[in-house]
C-alpha cells in the first residue's frame, strides 16, 4: 500500500521516468537533434510535448594532456586564487573600506597558496597511477525525438521526413555448439526411421493416372511372399 507524499509533484520530478509516444526523427548527432527541436520551436510547435532520447550510451574520456609538478601547482593555484577571491569579494561587500581591498588581495594570495599545495600532496599520492589530464564525457550512438502521437504527423511534415520503418524480427539463430555421441545417434536413428516410412508409403498417382483398386493392392501384397520363396537359396 502507497501513501502520497505531501509534496507532490516535487518528489514525482526527482524520479524521473521515459517519455512515451512516437519517434518523429533520429539523428547521430545532438546538434542535429537540437537544430529539429529548434526548426519546430520556429513553427510555433509545443516543444514541451518534445523530448531528445539518446539511444546506445557510451561513457569517452578524452586524454587533454600529461600531469607534471608544474601543471599541478599550477592549476592548484588557480582554483584557489578563484576561492579567495571569492570570499574577499564577500568582506569587500559587507565592509567597503579602504582596508578591504587589503583583505582581498590576500584572500587571493592565501587561496592560491593553499589550493597549489593541497594539488601538489594529491598528485604526489596519485602520479603513479595517473599521470595525465582528461575530460569524461557521456555520447549516445543515436539521438530520437518523441513526441505524443496527436502530434506526430504535424512534427514530421515540419520536419520533411517520413514515418521511421520499423526492423523486421530477427530469425532465431541456430546453436553452434556440436552434437554429442548419443545426439547425434538419436538423430540419426529418427532420419532412418523417417525414410523407411516414406518409402513404405505407396506412391500417389500422378495426373492423368488411375489409381491402384484396393484388390490389386493386396494382390501384389499377396504375391511378394510366393516371389520370396520361388527364389534359391543361393540368392538369398
């Protein structure tokens, strides 16, 4: 049993869930998804019935460069030059006096000092392990946009493009793992089977032919034992 929340639809969005409705375009890049989304907004379409569905995720980190002493006190200090600016700006603003301007300044300098030595100690723990600089990224092979189905059909003529063809099902694959001893003896002994029934079974007349009666059927099945015994024993 479910209980609603008292906040509503602030919880419902921290969940957030696929969008449902049908596949306008597909795209292989996001800026050509983006550029539809936009060619859309200028038609006076309601993007917000519009969401872009990345399909095939894939995580990229893109190497920027190699890690030294310099690069890491280097980019330690400008972290925390921008740190200390920050909270010099702060005094500066509550307490505009010539002393401030001070204070900043040596907020700046503190910060630096500190952020270059907290990055040179982790690079010092981290070189061996990682002695290079780079950049992580999420990519998607494919980029779909989906909108509700009322408003399919005015997208895609907005768009130029046709209604997406659907794959066919893929066939089942056959299982290439190889048949043991007794497999293939029990395959074997049905094949055999099978033929010996097929040729048991009398043959159908063709077009244009009569059919054996049913006497003549069984005078021939009566005269195969008389054509077994007329026969020598040599030949048997």
């Amino acid at each position: 049993m479910s209980t609603q929340s008292p906040f509503g639809g602030r919880l419902a969005r921290a969940f957030p869930t696929l969008p449902k409705g049908e596949t306008i375009a597909s795209f292989e890049t996001y800026a050509e998804a983006q550029a539809a989304v936009d060619t859309l907004a200028k038609a006076a379409f309601p993007v917000k019935e519009l969401a872009i569905v990345g399909t095939g995720l894939t995580s990229v980190e893109r190497i920027t460069g190699t890690l030294s002493w310099g690069r890491a006190a280097g980019a330690g200090a400008l972290s925390g030059a921008w740190f200390g600016t920050f909270l010099g700006l702060l005094f500066f603003i509550f307490a505009p006096t010539g002393a401030s301007l001070g204070i900043l300044i040596s907020a700046v300098l503190i910060g630096a000092g500190f952020g270059m030595i907290f990055s040179v100690v982790s690079y010092s723990v981290n070189r061996r392990r990682r002695d290079f600089t780079s950049v992580a990224q999420v990519l998607a092979t494919r980029y779909a946009i989906v909108t509700e189905s009322a408003h399919a059909e005015r997208a895609r003529s907005v768009l130029g493009v046709g209604a997406p063809e659907e794959a066919p099902p893929a066939a089942p694959s056959a299982s290439s793992r190889p048949m043991s001893y007794g497999e293939a003896t029990d395959a074997a002994r049905r094949a055999a089977s099978a033929e010996s029934a097929e040729s048991a079974r009398p043959a159908r007349p063709r077009y244009g032919e009569f059919a054996p009666s049913s006497e003549e059927t069984d005078a021939a099945a009566s005269a195969a034992p008389d054509d077994e015994a007329e026969r020598p024993a040599s030949d048997r």
